[in-house]
C-alpha cells in the first residue's frame, strides 16, 4: 500500500487538468443562480467529448483510490 498516495497525486493532477481544459460556458449571472446560458445549448463532440469522458473516468478512478484503505480496514 506504499504506492497509494503516489497513484492518488497523479489521479489528482490528472482530474484537476481535466477539468481545468473543459469549455466553460458560465459566467457571472450563472455563479448567483442564474441560467448564465441565456438559452444556448451545445452538444460535446470529438476531442471535448473525449476530454470529458476522461476527466469523468479519472474522477471515478479517484473516489476509488480514496476508498479503498476504508475497505481494507
């Protein structure tokens, strides 16, 4: 189990890139409730539904990482 905290440093770098490069669409209106969208709909496809994807397994990934000591105990 030594090698844990190295795996869960490199899912963490990895989930914090993945969502750092995603396409963000909010802007102030939608940090305070609003739809900051103003009715503007996009699907993800090629490379951004690839990035989201991953950034989606990464994360999953991660929770099992975390969890995982709590289950050998």
């Amino acid at each position: 189990m030594g090698y844990l905290p190295y795996i869960q440093v490199i899912l963490a770098v990895l989930l914090v890139a993945g969502v750092l490069i995603q396409r963000s669409d909010g802007n102030l209106g939608a940090g305070f409730g609003g739809d900051g969208s103003f009715g503007t709909r996009f699907s993800r496809r090629g490379l951004e539904k690839m990035t989201f994807n991953a950034t989606l397994v990464v994360a999953v990934l991660f929770v099992i990482s975390v969890l995982i000591p709590l289950v050998l105990l």
